[in-house]
C-alpha cells in the first residue's frame, strides 16, 4: 500500500543535539555528586525518556530527582552545538511535496522537542510533534503511536516509522507499523540491519529516495 504519512524520530534521526545532551547530563551529574559520563556513555544510553536515560547511567534510585535537575540545565544549552542532520530539511520538503504527511513522534520531553524543531525551521512540515509528558504514555507504547495515527489521519498500513534505534524498531513493531531506519544516530548500520526492518539507509537522503521511490 502506498506510504501516506510517516511517524519520525528525533534525535539521531533528524537532528544531532548531542552535544548539548552530554553537556547537560554531565552538569547534572556532576551536580548531585557523580562523576561525568562520557560523551558515548550519554549517547548510547538515549532513545527513551530522560528518566529511563538517567536510569541507564545512575540507577533508578535518584532518576527522578536527577530530571528535575537537568531540565532547567537542559533548556540554557539545547541549542548549542545543535544541527540538523545532512538533507533533512530537503528531504521533509520533498516528502511534503509528494503528499505524504510528516510528522514526530519522540521521548525527548515535548516542549523542548517543538522548541527545536521551531528552532531549525522543520515545523512547517510537521503535521505535529508529541513527546514526553503529552501524553501519559512513552514509546514504545502502542497506546502512543495509535494517538499519533488518530491525529494524522492514517492507519498502520500507510504509516511507517523512521527512527535510528531498536527502541525505534519496537515502537514500530508494537503498533504494526513498517519500519525504516537510518544509521545516524545511536547505533551503527549493521546493528540496525541485525533488526531486519524494512530497509535500513547510511543518511537521510537514501532513506526519502527509497520510500519516494515506493510511493509511486
């Protein structure tokens, strides 16, 4: 059936803000008395919310109280360093050009996630953004991605979803949506194709020619 709208990722998909994450985390860290996780620490352990981040590299114990401390940390550095990733903003506009109905779906927490994409100019192809704390669920929860499905106007058989994670990968499993992937963000192409989605793509711009290429 022919693709009519894609759910995206965020980070690592279509932006690269990990600078300002490692920075965060590390002043947040450091803060509250741990020592400050490495640049690959902090970016291997993103794709969930910031708690379920925080839990990865602190334990669950102090996650909580550790997002409290790194939100307003986060806000003063989220646009450092931060960067669309290459042919993004060309890619959305020829996807939009084409019909097909783009739009975001991510556990970075929401209003920071509209923030940026305000920010480097992609929200005029978003149909919407939805990220954490919208919503009482997180991916990859199928009652959150049925949500975004609802307010796109599209069923499972003509969404797909792109990410750049196996977090990703069962967010789509989970609501019966194809998957595509782009090994520009948390893990490498072989690990991706390990997943055996759909098609897995080096950058963004193989990924818009393939599914342009399947919307004909």
């Amino acid at each position: 059936m022919k693709i009519r709208a894609i759910l995206f990722d965020l980070d690592g998909t279509l932006i690269d803000q990990f600078l300002a994450i490692h920075k965060a985390f590390s002043k947040t860290l450091v803060k509250m008395g741990f020592p400050p996780p490495s640049f690959n620490e902090v970016k291997r352990a993103v794709g969930g919310a910031s708690d379920t981040t925080m839990a990865k590299l602190i334990g669950t114990e102090r996650a909580e109280e550790a997002v409290s401390i790194l939100r307003p940390i986060f806000e003063k550095e989220m646009f450092e360093g931060l960067v669309l990733l290459p042919y993004v903003k060309d890619g959305l506009k020829l996807l939009t050009q084409s019909g097909i109905q783009s739009a975001v779906l991510t556990n970075k927490y929401g209003p920071h996630a509209r923030a940026v994409c305000d920010y480097l100019g992609i929200s005029k192809f978003l149909r919407f953004t939805i990220g954490a704390n919208d919503t009482k669920w997180k991916k990859p929860n199928p009652e959150l991605t049925r949500l975004a499905l609802d307010r796109i106007g599209y069923g499972s058989q003509e969404t797909i979803y792109v990410g750049d994670s196996p977090y990703d990968f069962n967010t789509a499993q989970n609501a019966d949506l194809d998957c595509h992937l782009v090994a520009t963000g948390t893990h490498s192409l072989n690990e991706l194709s390990i997943l055996q989605p759909q098609s897995v793509h080096s950058d963004f711009e193989s990924l818009v020619r393939h599914l342009l290429n399947k919307s004909e």
